[in-house]
C-alpha cells in the first residue's frame, strides 16, 4: 500500500501538469507548418485546438502581438499569447513563472524552430511584449 502511495505521489510530480493546459492555435488555412508545430505541441502533452483563420495576423496585432514580432500564427495558453513557433520548452516557463506581460513571440518563421525542422538546433530569440514593451524572454 505504501510504495502505491509513494508511486501515485512520484508520477503526480513527474507529470507535466502545465502541457495539460489548452492550446487554440489560429492559423492561416492550409499552413503546412502550423500543422507540424500542432503536432509538435500535441506530442508535447499539450491539448491543442486549431481554427482555421485567413486573417490570423489581424487576430495577432489585436492580441497586441508588436507588428515586428509576428510569427505564422497565434496561439493563446492560459491567458498569454504566444505568436510563432515557440518552443514547448519556453511556453512550460512562460506557464510556470506567470510573468506580468501579454505573451511571447518568435517572429518569422527560422528555419530551426518546431514545425519547420525535425529538431530544433542553434539558438531562438523569443522576445517578450506586453504593457512593459518588448524584451528578450528567451535566447536558447
């Protein structure tokens, strides 16, 4: 009965409770690697929803994604924004320090991010926005 205990209270730790959250992603109909970076995401642990949006990027800047930082799509998960291919990694920080900010962006779409490469090498640059302006949330 104890090591039951101990096991159920192990796997409660080691559970990635924050890729649980709900992801909706809009994305412009038909985008090929928005479709493999929801794929990524779902194969992260994460619950995704994707809509279907031709004007996706209007969506974005009423997000207050700066025009700068747009990305190939927009997400939103627990209450931020997160515009581009974000890394699953970053999103779980974003999701456990709970900064003050709008969200976070990975502009363009860089030939190493989730959804275009089979794996992420090199660096990205995430920048952070939000009523505080824009800095670098990530360079990993």
């Amino acid at each position: 009965m104890k090591q039951k205990i101990a096991l159920a209270a192990f796997l409660a730790l080691a559970t990635p409770a924050l890729a649980a959250e709900p992801v909706t992603i809009w994305r412009s109909p038909g985008c090929g690697c928005c479709d493999a970076y929801a794929e990524y995401l779902k194969a992260e642990g994460f619950e995704v929803t994707v809509i279907d949006d031709r004007n996706f990027d209007d969506r974005s800047v009423a997000a207050d994604v700066p025009e700068q930082g747009l990305g190939c799509h927009l997400a939103m998960i627990g209450g931020y924004a997160v515009s581009g291919l974000v890394p699953a990694g970053i999103i779980e920080r974003l999701l456990e320090e709970r900064p003050d900010i709008t969200g976070i962006t990975l502009p363009g779409m860089p030939a190493n991010a989730p959804g275009m490469a089979p794996e992420k090498t090199g660096t990205l640059k995430v920048y952070s926005f939000g009523p505080g302006g824009v800095g670098v949330y990530s360079d990993e």
